[in-house]
C-alpha cells in the first residue's frame, strides 16, 4: 500500500519543517491587513508559525521576516498585532517533544 504524502512547512521563525497541520498559517487579505487562517485552506499569501508561543513572541518582536514572507509593504497595523498576541497567549511556550530547535544537516 502505498504511503500518503504528508505536506511539510517551515516555521518562518525557528526554520523547523514540520507537516503542515502542525503548523498556523497566517495570511495576508488585504495589503497591510493580516488573519489568522487555522484551516490553513483561506485564500491569500500565507506564512507558517510554531504552534509555541516562543516562535509567536520573537516574529512580534522582529515582524520584518513576517512582513517579507507575506510580501507587505507596510509595517504590521497594532490591531493585527494585538490579535496575533491573543492567539499566541494560550500556546505552550514551548513544544513538549522538544523539537523546536532546527533540524541538524549533516
């Protein structure tokens, strides 16, 4: 039987490549407006974050690689920052499994 393709992303902070559905997707809809897309199926340019709240807090502190993924030519509005606050708030601040450290190359 055949194996089915799981899709892999990188985390736009920490570089780690997960599957998909580990990661969020946060989209650009409009020029200088962000959402968050949990489905991970909204139209729009999307960028992939942890689901720690680590990976959350420095794109925040730096948004300039989220800015540049999403291809926006505005810094980030304070209410797409405040949203992005309040849903990174409950995540762990890091993973359980301690895989948030990019992966080694040989």
């Amino acid at each position: 039987m055949p194996v089915k393709h799981i899709p892999q992303r990188t985390c736009i902070n920490c570089r780690t490549i997960r599957p998909k559905r580990e990661l969020v997707r946060v989209i650009r809809v409009t020029e200088n407006h962000l959402e968050i897309d949990p489905t991970g199926k909204k139209n729009g340019r999307g960028a992939y974050l942890c689901r720690q709240r680590i990976c959350w807090d420095e794109i925040l502190e730096n948004p300039d690689r989220l800015t540049d993924a999403l291809k926006m030519r505005a810094p980030l509005a304070s209410d797409d920052v405040t949203v992005m606050r309040a849903f990174a708030a409950p995540l762990p601040l890091r993973l359980a499994n301690g895989s948030d450290a990019p992966p080694k190359t040989n």
